[in-house]
C-alpha cells in the first residue's frame, strides 16, 4: 500500500447540495477558503446541476469567480450534461467530474437520461476535454446499490466501468450513494472491477447512512484504493436519493489515517474548528464525530 492518502474534499459541493438552508455565495467562499487553509488541495467546488432540481448550487458560477487561484489547489466541477460542461467552461474549474448512475432507474432520474446515454455524453466531453487540457473523472453512482432497483448485480457495475474506461477518463470513482455497503463488498466490487479499469485510477465515495463509511474506506485502502473523497462535518447526501444522508466525514478520516500513519498534508485541528464554523453557518450540530470528541489526548 502506498503511504500517502489523497483526499478529495466534496463538502462545498456534495456536502452542501443536500442541505435545507441555502448556504450564501460569501459563505462558500469562507468554507473553501478555511478548507485550503487547513491543508486541503483538492475540492469538489461546485455543480453545474439545473438550479431548480439543485437550487443550493445555482451560484456556481459565482463561487469560481470567487476563489483563490492558487497553483496547489485543483478545483472540481460536478457536470451532469452536455449543458452542464458548457457551463463549466466558462468558468475557471481545473477538472470536471461527471456522475453517472451504475442503474438505468437511478440515471433517468438523477439525468433523464438512461445510463449509455450518459456515458455517450461523456465520450463528447473528454474528447474535447483533451484537447482544452482539463481533467476529466467519473464518478459512478449507485456502484453497490439502487433505491428503485435494490442490489447492483456485480456485472453490471463491471459493465458500466468497462464502458466509462473506453472514453478516456483520467479516473473513476466508485460512489455508493445510498450508503449500502460493507466492507467485504467492498472488497469484492474494487476486485471486480480492476479487471477492466485498466491503468485508470481509481477513487472511492462512500456515504455514511448506515455507519459503515468509515469501515468501507479502511477496506478500499487496503485493496489499493489511495484517493478518497469525504465531506467536512459529515455533512451531505443525494438529493436525488431518498435517505441517502452524509457523505464520510473528513475529520473522522483524517483522524483514522493519521493514527495509521498515513499521510494526507490536512491539519486535523484546524478541520475541526472548520467543522465547527460549519455548524454555525447551517444552524445544527455535523453528524462527524471528531468535532464532538476532539483529537486523541495527549497527557
């Protein structure tokens, strides 16, 4: 296993879409600033979704215009479509994200679209992504279970992975995001589709709905997996997931690396007061644990 870990930090984008308050422009802009500050490097910045599905992202624009262009940062832009990567373009996103649902149910939904015809927008967008020297990754959504259509058969999620490797993406991430797994799954899913990814890298996004984020993360790290996307606070969710609640809190990730020795460049001291000025920009406590119990004592 490799001795460092990369975080990709998702809460200003997964973390904050599934919120009921609508997190101001300014106050974004604070989140991500107190992010890089604590040591972060890598963010999921915004969505390019449709604002009237996913109003808490309407601003997006407005947030790229406002951060830090700094040359050790990479911004990431969640794009859902064709119009979606238009919009990204015009902004100054250093990579673009596309989600892309493992189930026909879920994708229709989530994009109206079924899953092939996602994946044939995606061709479109690396390929002139390539050309325009912007990073393209995919996350597949839905890769260990579907809320309308239960179970994802491994096949399937083999299937899709094959078919999304053939664009040409620089990564995959395997997101399960109704927050079903378990560690042996997780283990037997990384398997199963290291047979088709090629050299592609891959990334895991685990949801902690059912308290088994945290253990799915230690078993994707010991099968190989070295970039992790988590949300600060814990916070976050699928809006077009019933349930589907928090994403892996960073601060309880950070902690569970650096006891392991693993290392990642995230101040966890100051992540935590992060966690904490998020609890009072959404008015209610973060469901991570670490800024409740604080880090390990010393004497």
């Amino acid at each position: 296993m490799s001795d460092r870990i990369e975080i990709v930090e998702v809460g200003p984008r997964d973390g904050l879409q599934n919120e009921d308050v609508v997190v101001p422009t300014d106050r974004k802009l604070s989140l991500i600033d107190h992010l890089i500050s604590a040591g972060v490097t890598r963010l999921e910045a915004v969505s390019f979704a449709h604002p009237e599905y996913v109003p808490q992202m309407a601003d997006a624009e407005a947030v790229m215009d406002g951060v830090p262009e700094l040359e050790e940062v990479s911004y990431i832009g969640l794009v859902m479509n064709w119009r979606g990567w238009q919009r990204a373009l015009d902004t100054t996103v250093d990579e673009v994200n596309m989600a892309i649902g493992a189930s026909d149910t879920f994708n229709l939904k989530n994009q109206g679209v079924p899953t092939q015809d996602s994946i044939d927008v995606l061709t479109d967008i690396t390929r002139e992504a390539s050309g325009r020297g912007i990073p393209v990754s995919a996350t597949v959504a839905t890769s260990w279970g579907c809320p309308f259509e239960g179970e994802l058969p491994i096949r399937r999620l083999v299937e899709v992975v094959e078919r999304i490797a053939a664009t040409g993406v620089a990564e995959i991430a395997l997101a399960d995001t109704i927050g079903v797994g378990d560690p042996w799954s997780v283990e037997e899913r990384i398997r199963a589709v290291n047979t088709v990814r090629g050299d592609i890298p891959l990334r895991v996004h685990f949801h902690d709905t059912r308290n088994t984020g945290i253990a799915n993360t230690y078993a994707a790290i010991q099968n190989g997996v070295t970039v992790i996307d988590a949300s600060v606070g814990g916070i976050g969710g699928c809006p077009f997931a019933p349930a589907a609640t928090g994403n892996i809190a960073t601060d309880d990730l950070v902690y569970m690396l650096n006891r392991a020795g693993f290392s990642h460049g995230i101040d966890l001291g100051r992540l935590i007061g992060v966690s904490g000025e998020l609890e009072e920009t959404l008015g209610k406590p973060v469901p991570a644990m670490l800024p409740k119990a604080g880090d390990f004592p010393t004497p």
